[in-house]
C-alpha cells in the first residue's frame, strides 16, 4: 500500500465525488406551471377560504397524509418554524420545561425558547446517537410539559420506553424528523409515533423544495392550532368560538406554492431517493466492517435506518487521537467530519443564559421554579461523541457508485493500517 496522504502519499481517492441531485425535468415543469398561473402564494392570513393556503399546498398536504398515513399534515416554510409551531401548539410557554437531546440541529433546541419555555437536556444513547430513555426519565419534573425527541442521523428513538414514560405523566411528545423521513420503528413510520412529528425540507435533505417543513399528527385539536400558529393566529383566533388564547400570537410560517409544486414532485421520489441512501451506507458497511478501531452504524432490532448520516465511532486507538484519524482521513479525500455538532448547552446562549432582551429571560423567568444545569459533564456521552468517539460521513451530500465506495473502502484500510505510523506523528 502507498505512504499515506497525510505524509504527502498519494491519495487514495483522486476526484471529488459527484454532488446529490434529484431535482430533474420533474420539479422543472412543475415550477413553470406555477409561474405561469402567476399565483405564487395563495394565504390569507385570516380565516375563510385562504386561510389553509393556494392549490398546490394543499394538494402537497394530501400527497403528504396519503405517504405518512396520518390525519393531518401542515406545511412550513422550514422545519425549524414546525418545530416552533409545535411547541406553541402542545401549549409549552413560561415555566415550562421540554426535555431535549443536546446532539441535534441547533433549532430543536431553540424552538422551545421561541415560546419561552425551558430546554432541559437529557443525554444520549452511545450507539443510536438518540435521547437515552434511561437520562429523560432522570430529568422530568413536575415542570416537564414535553419532549423534544430527535430521531438523529436516520434511526428513530427508543420509542416503547418514551411512550411509556410520557404517556403515565400526560407529557406530550413531539418528533424532531428532519432526518428520518421512512425511517421505522416497529412497523410505524418515524414522525407519526409522537403528538406531532416534524419533517425538513431544507437543501441538505433526502428529498427537498429548497427551504421547506411539514408538520404531521393524528390530534384535530393540535392540527388546528399548528396552522393557526402558521397563519398570524392572533388576527385568525377573533372569529374562533371557545377556542384557548394560550400560544395565540401568530407567525408568518406559511410555504409558498413553488415550493409545494416540488415538494409534490419530490414526495413521488421519497422511496426510492432513501432507498439510495440505505443501499450506499450498506455497502460502506460491508466494505469497513472489518476494521478494528472503527464501530460501523448500529442498527435496533425493529428499526429501520434512513442514514441521514452514516455515523461511525472511533475506538481509540490510545496514542493517536480521532482529530489526527479524520484529517488523515480527509487527506485520503474522504468527505468526512470530526464529530457532529458541539452539545447544545455550550453554546454561549446557555452558558450566559441570554435569551430575549438583557434581562435574561426566559433563563431567569419567575414563573419557573426548577434548576437549570448546563453545565459542561452534563451529558457525558454526547460530550464524548463530539470530542473523541464520532467520524461523521453524509450520504445525502453525494451519490456513490460502487467504485466510489472501494476507494472510499481503500482510505479507510489505509488509515487504519496506518496507524501506529501516525502515533508517531502524534508522538513527535
Ligand atoms: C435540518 C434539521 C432541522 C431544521 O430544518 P430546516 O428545514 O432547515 O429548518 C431541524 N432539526 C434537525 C434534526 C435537522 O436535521
């Protein structure tokens, strides 16, 4: 085998891989029907006839229900306003406390801050990367309204036991999808196991309408205050009877109607576009399964993994640390990431409990008489995967033949094999 790429060997891979796109002639038409009709958004933001949104949204909220299997299905202009609308929705808001994961996108986090409600952080499974049941029970109080609960990376959460431990409490439970739309968990989809469930439409998703987010549940009562929260609710509530105030003050988080016209075409390709994604993170399983030092992806008996990303752990090979593995890595020419995102609580809002205006809200609110923690040694394992243990690689960034999966196989083997030559590096 060749000198490592690191030590100015030659690299194992020698071109970029090629860019995901499923965006074809499809979304192309698509799009140009809609500019033809002239009519690009069709909401009104008070009720009547245009307050559920134009054609095209809501044919692409039917195409959704139809997929999902679920009562209702509410667009967005983003996952992270469904996640927002969310929290309104189940009623969180001052002195409320939500139980989230620190090892997911920034926004399920600060979803439960737009409504003033608190984030209380639970800890992660070391091998699904997900909330630890075991950690969320540890941090429910009387003050605990909700759990936040990502399905990160593809694998969905250890529902059985969150059910169990929300439903006895009367804790609702919404799921953060945004990466595991098909996944499974005991023959139910991902996203439909919860109160709500929300699902991304970003760029950097399976499939996507450049920014976009659908909210799904089976509640009528929870759907109708999603697309009120959607819709400037505050203008909308007036000529509702008997309905709450609480969470009542409005957004404009409506979808457009060129991006439902896409979003219709991209849903007839959800099947097969994950299927690409699961068949491209088998074969690197096949190929790097071999590898001592390396934990390829752990799949739950009962689940299925849609491999958002394919995360794989480090078993620390003591003198040379993973940072060293992933620049050697990279050096090869494997798009590849030390790590996902740092845990949440370090970031500087929580550190400094800053939140709106100076004063520290909603850190310092009165209404909440409970102890924050975030603290670093919070969450051990999640603080772990970041520093030490976690390689990140994101299928759906590029499209892999078989042969770009060898070569990838080949600077995997090489690296490894080539370890105690980086100790030495390490070393000096
Ligand atoms: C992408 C993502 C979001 C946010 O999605 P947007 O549509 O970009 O707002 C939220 N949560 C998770 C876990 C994500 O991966």
């Amino acid at each position: 085998m060749s000198a490592l790429a690191i030590l100015g060997g030659k690299p194992a891979i020698d071109k970029p891989f090629r860019k995901y796109n499923h965006i074809d002639e499809a979304e192309i038409q698509a799009v140009n029907k809609v500019l033809q009709s002239g009519v690009l958004s069709d909401f009104v933001g008070a009720r009547g006839k245009n307050f559920h949104g134009g054609r095209q949204v809501q044919a692409f909220e039917q195409a959704w229900r139809e997929r999902f299997g679920v009562k209702h299905a509410v667009t967005m202009n983003s996952a992270t306003s469904c996640l927002a609308a969310a929290v309104g929705a189940v009623g969180a808001g001052p002195g409320d406390e939500v139980i989230v994961s620190p090892y997911t996108m920034s926004a399920s986090a600060a979803a439960i801050l737009v409504f003033n409600a608190l984030p209380v952080f639970a800890d992660i499974d070391p091998d699904t990367f997900n909330m630890d049941p075991h950690s969320i029970e540890e941090r429910i109080t009387k003050n605990t309204k909700a759990l936040m609960v990502s399905n990160i990376f593809g694998h969905p959460a250890d529902y059985n036991r969150i059910r169990e431990i929300a439903g006895k409490r009367g804790i609702k439970i919404i799921e953060d999808n945004a990466q595991s739309p098909l996944a499974e968990y005991d023959g139910r989809l991902a996203g439909t196991i919860g109160d709500i469930g929300v699902f991304s439409l970003n760029y950097h998703k399976h499939i996507h309408t450049g920014e976009g987010g659908v909210c799904v549940t089976n509640d009528d009562g929870l759907a109708e205050r999603l697309c009120m929260i959607r819709n400037h609710a505050e203008a909308a509530i007036e000529q509702k009877e008997a309905a709450s105030l609480t969470n009542m003050i409005g957004f404009n988080f409506r979808l457009g109607e060129i991006e439902a016209a896409i979003g219709i075409e991209q849903l007839k390709k959800i099947d097969r576009l994950v299927a690409s994604r699961i068949a491209i993170a088998d074969g690197l399983t096949r190929r790097l399964s071999d590898i001592e030092g390396l934990q390829t992806p752990v799949v739950r008996p009962g689940c299925r993994h849609v491999y958002y990303v394919y995360a794989m752990k480090y078993r620390p090979h003591r003198a040379v640390p993973r940072n060293l593995v992933v620049k050697a890595l990279q050096a090869e020419g494997v798009p590849l990431g030390a790590g996902y995102v740092k845990p949440l609580y370090l970031q500087p809002i929580y550190q400094k409990r800053i939140g709106y205006g100076e004063k520290g809200c909603p850190f310092t609110c009165a209404f909440h008489d409970g102890k924050l923690n975030y603290e670093k040694g919070l969450c051990p394992a999640a603080e772990r995967m970041h520093e030490e243990d976690l390689f990140l690689f994101e299928p759906c960034k590029h499209e892999l033949s078989e042969g770009d999966l060898d070569a990838i196989s080949e600077a995997f083997h090489k690296v490894f094999g080539g370890l105690d030559i980086l100790s030495q590096l390490n070393g000096q």
